[in-house]
C-alpha cells in the first residue's frame, strides 16, 4: 500500500492540501475517541481491521478499516484514481446500565490530487437500533457527505443503544443487539465503480437484567458478546487461593496423574486450548456435579477425607457444563477432569474469586443441559505462577 505509506507521513491538512489543491478550513483536530482504547486498537490492527473488529474486553471493542481504494471505470477497468480513509468505531459496554456507545469517525480522507474532491464522496450508515427493545439516539445514524466534508468534520455523531431495564427474554430478560454500518465510496462522475460494503462493522452486544442471580455483580448491564473473558488464579505463595490455582494447573497440565484416571483423559478450559468453561446457573445440576466429585474424593481418599479442614475441590467447576456429572451423564468415573482434597479455607476463598468473576465479567446461563451443543457463557482459565 505505497500510496498510504507515502500519505502517513504527512499531515492531515498537507495530504488533502497536495491532492486537491484546496487549502482546508481550519478546523479544530478531530475530537479525541476514547484514547486509550483507540492506541490498544491501533496495535491490534489485524483483528480491529476484521468484521466484527476486537474486544479488549466484555466491556470494549473497536473496529479500524484503514482503506486505498482504487477507483475504476466502468465498462474498461482502467485506473481512475485513489480515495484513501480510515473508519474508526470504538464501542463501550455499560456494566450497570443497559447502555452501549458507539463513537464513530471517518479520518485521513483524500483523493488523488487529479481529481475533482466535490465528486468524492464518502458514506457510512449504522443499522440494527430502534428495534422493540432498543433504541439508538445520535444523529444522524446515516451520513453522506465529500472528501472535502469528512476533512472537516471527521466526527458523525456519539450513537448510543439503551434498552429498558427488565425488558427481554428469558430469566435474565436478555436483548441481543447486533449493530452494523455499511461503508460507501463513489466518484460520481458516472463512469467509476463504486465501492460498497453493505456490512463494514458487526458489533455484537447484550443487554440483561440479571440481578442478584447474577451473583457479586451488578443488576443491570451489558457486554460484547464476541469477547471470551478469563479467569486468573494465583497459585503464587501466599496466594488465599494458591492450593486451589495448584490443583487446576496440575488438571490442565497432567491431567494423567488426576482423579479419575483413564487413558486419553483431556481437560478443557486452558487459555489458547479452543476448549473454554461456560457457566452453569441451575442449581439442582450444579449440586449433582459436586456430588459425583465427592464420590470421586471418598472412591480415592476414602469416606474421611475431609479430615483436618480439608474439602473435595473440583476442576473444572461444579458452576459449568464441564463439571463431573453434567458432562458425563451422569458418570463421573469418566470425567475430563479433576476431584482431590485441598484445604477448605483456600478451597472457598477459590470459590470467591470465580463468583466475583461471573459477577464482573455478566457470564450468563442461557443454554438448556437437554439440548447438545447448548451452553452458558464460555470463558478460560489461567494459572499465575
């Protein structure tokens, strides 16, 4: 892309100034879009360039199109020219409100300096709000407008996606919102093909009013869908937790020598292993799923195994579909996974720590245990060591 390196190494005002011949309004630099979350996007221009963009978190994504787009004649092929741009949409997630932002701007705009910038036009157009749960204020969702404009004004307005509290489906009155913006590029002389791209950005979220079936979390919020979060334990000394992180780094990395044993015993819920954990919020299977691990704890260590303080400690836990009993059907001796005594106090200061995660992080349980392939929320663990 040689004529974006050349064009990065100039000014905004100097590349518009050299392609156009007209010297740009002053105007004031385009206003700052989340500034930290913008410099993180810029290093992970791969991923922010896709789709459906990157997630730095439950709570943030971006999406960055960075765009030398050659123009064509119509019937011949041959070379027109150049308009050049980058598409910036940072999005946060409210945790606490129903609420996601959208800051969207359209930057570095030119075009080739032979051509009339006043046939060069730019337009983008967000889709998906103001549905019977969603309403989306900003306007204008839709802006059309020159090179010339864009330079000027490289801003459309700050979007913002709200959704009633306990509105939605479910036990947790959930709402899916799947935001999109189309990108369009002409040289209206009526003899260039346009550029289009109906589906430029794809921005997943969902609302929910889980409240306190959440657990330690907030009432209301929303997150990015697309974004698998993780869990970090501390199995450092001095850790209130470290027996705890101890026994799942043993389950993840020598599952061969945990309870149960069998050959070709595979643990899931490592970062990086494609196989995540997803919450499990029904009650009644989550106490099945601690039941069948203490059976392996008696089974091993015998019926006083929890002499001295010590409790039967599970990985993976018994809040996921991946625990001893609902992974099984039933049959924990064939379990991917891991039931030994640790100490209690660690034991429940572990458990602590991943109910504030599910807390923090909105992980949720829409999944039906009847239906294969139907789960909760998904998310991985790792070890600090």
């Amino acid at each position: 892309m040689m004529l974006r390196k050349w064009a990065a190494a100039l000014s905004t005002a100097t590349i518009l100034a050299a392609f156009t011949g007209a010297q740009p309004a002053a105007a004031a630099p385009p206003q700052a879009l989340a500034d930290d979350l913008r410099t993180a996007c810029a290093n992970h221009d791969a991923e922010a360039a896709g789709q459906r963009g990157w997630a730095r978190s439950r709570f943030e994504q971006c999406h960055h199109l960075d765009l030398d787009l050659e123009l064509k004649k119509v019937n011949t092929g041959a070379h027109v020219g150049w308009i050049f741009l980058d598409l910036w949409v940072l999005a946060t997630a409210s945790d606490g409100d129903r609420k996601v932002t959208y800051e969207v701007s359209v930057e570095e705009v030119g075009i080739s300096s032979h051509l009339n910038d006043a046939l060069g036009y730019i337009s983008v157009n967000f889709t998906g709000c103001n549905t019977a749960d969603v309403a989306c204020t900003g306007t204008p969702l839709f802006r059309s407008d020159t090179i010339q404009g864009w330079f000027n004004q490289p801003k459309l307005a700050t979007i913002v996606a709200t959704s009633p509290n306990g509105v939605g489906t479910g036990t947790y009155k959930t709402v899916d919102l799947l935001a999109m913006m189309s990108l369009n590029v002409e040289y209206r002389d009526g003899q260039t093909i346009p550029y289009s791209n109906p589906v430029a950005v794809l921005n997943a979220s969902r609302f929910d009013s889980a409240g306190s079936l959440l657990g330690n979390g907030k009432h209301h919020g929303t997150v990015f869908t697309d974004f698998v979060p993780v869990l970090d334990l501390d199995a450092r000394t001095g850790s209130n937790h470290e027996a705890e992180a101890k026994h799942v780094r043993h389950a993840l990395r020598r599952p061969e020598l945990t309870f149960p044993s069998f050959v070709g015993k595979g643990v899931p819920g490592e970062v990086g292993s494609g196989h995540p954990l997803h919450r499990l919020m029904n009650s009644s299977l989550s106490a099945q799923n601690h039941n069948g691990s203490v059976t392996i704890c008696k089974d091993v260590w015998g019926q006083d195994y929890a002499t001295g303080g010590m409790e039967c400690d599970e990985f993976p836990f018994q809040s996921t579909y991946e625990g001893s009993s609902t992974s099984t059907g039933g049959n924990p001796a064939r379990w991917h996974g891991s039931a030994r005594p640790i100490d209690g106090d660690q034991n429940g200061a572990g458990g602590t720590a991943l109910s504030n995660f599910y807390g923090a992080q909105r992980l949720l349980d829409n999944g039906d245990p009847t239906v294969p392939g139907s789960y909760g929320d998904a998310f991985y663990v790792n070890v600090l060591t």
